[in-house]
C-alpha cells in the first residue's frame, strides 16, 4: 500500500478591495465564490497583435 504523507496546512490569501485577507476568514458565501473561479493565463502582446492608432 501507498505510504501516507503528512500535509501541512497552507494559508490562501486574496486581494479582497484592495487588501489581502485569509480566504479561510471569508463568509460561507464568499468561500463558495472563490471556488468557483476560474484562472486565465494572459499571453504577452507582441508586435503583431498591438494596434497602433495614429
């Protein structure tokens, strides 16, 4: 059987209005809010996709 790995506990923090907090400390509603969202990865512009307006 796999051998079991101890875990250690790790705080989650977002920015919240400006500030950080624990998401831990939000409300329920909150927490369930934050599950739900999603990450997106931005690529960086390059030269081809900047419009130059004159």
């Amino acid at each position: 059987m796999e051998e079991e790995k101890q875990r250690t506990r790790c705080e989650v923090y977002s920015r919240v209005v400006g500030y950080l907090r624990p998401v831990d400390q939000w409300n329920e509603g909150k927490q369930a809010e934050f599950a739900e969202r999603q990450e997106y990865v931005v690529q960086p512009a390059t030269a081809a996709t900047i419009a130059v307006s004159e």
